[in-house]
C-alpha cells in the first residue's frame, strides 16, 4: 500500500481499516472504523480533504478525490462505494450504496438510505434525495425505496466487508 504525506497532511487511518496491499491513500484524508479499501482503489486528499465515516468499503480501482479550494469530499457511515467507482468533491450521507462504475461529480448531495445504480453518472451540483434509487446517463430518479428491506441490505453489506477484511488481516 502507498499511504503519503502531501504538504504536511497524512492519512489518519485506525488499526481496525484494512488497505490492501495496492491501494493509495494520500493526504489529507480521515478514516473512521471498521473501514476497508480495497485493491488497485485511490483515495487522494491532495488538494482538499476527505473525511471517511464508519463501516465503509472502497471497493477495488475506486477512486475518491476532492477538488481544490472548492469542494472536500465527505463519506457518510455504512456506505459501500462500488467498484471502479469515481466518488468527486461531494457529500455522501449514511447508508448509501454507490454502484459499480458511477461517477459523482463535484458538488453533489447523496442523502442517507440511497442507492445509486451501477454505471450511473451524478452530474454537477445534483441533490439525490433520501430513499431513493437513481440511475442512467445523467442520473435520474427511477423510484422510492421501501425502507423497511433497505436498512438491512446496507447494513449486511457494511459487515460483509468488515467480515472479508477480517480474512487478508490474518
């Protein structure tokens, strides 16, 4: 793994994250716990700040970057950032699931309990309400999410990744 220090900023990462052997983390980024990134994924506190909650899981080649002197990225708990996902100066809320392969632009808004389907793109300044499914090119709202099955599924998710973490740690 590539953990860097750039302009007197490091990573804070707590003893209970895994990263992979392959991963970057860089900068001023802050974990919470319980969180995983994991192969070929890069995490890039060069030019503002990323600030990462508990339980969340950067699957393999995502890439969370910020933009400079405008947007820090901020991720939320219990999230689940897809793989080969581009997560880009924004908010992420607690218990979202970000798709495979979607892009979120500069400035968005994902609320609490949503899902962003796989290979979606979040365009600029876009607010994603809370309990709700968006996708497509741009992404859009297809429908509501019955929230008694999606608190769950997040949370099933969430300790999935800490229980695969818990393997490579071995």
């Amino acid at each position: 793994m590539l953990i860097k220090s750039v302009n007197g900023k490091s990573p804070i990462i707590p003893d209970d994250c895994y990263v992979a052997e392959n991963a970057t983390i860089v900068g001023e980024v802050c974990f919470g716990h319980s969180c995983s990134v994991w192969f070929n994924a890069v995490v890039r506190g060069d030019v503002n700040s990323i600030t990462i909650g508990n339980k969340v899981n950067i699957q393999d080649g995502a890439i969370i970057h910020c933009t400079y002197q405008k947007h820090p990225t901020v991720i939320g708990n219990n999230v689940s950032i897809g793989h080969n996902a581009i997560v880009h100066g924004c908010t992420i809320k607690d218990n979202v699931l970000i798709g495979m392969r979607v892009i979120v632009m500069d400035n968005c808004v994902v609320e609490s309990n949503s899902i962003i389907g796989a290979g979606a793109v979040v365009t600029q300044n876009t607010i994603v309400e809370s309990g709700t499914i968006w996708a497509g090119i741009p992404a859009k709202k297809v429908k509501d999410i019955d929230q008694s099955d999606f608190a769950g599924e997040i949370e099933r998710i969430s300790n999935n990744y800490v229980m695969y973490s818990s393997w490579f740690k071995e």
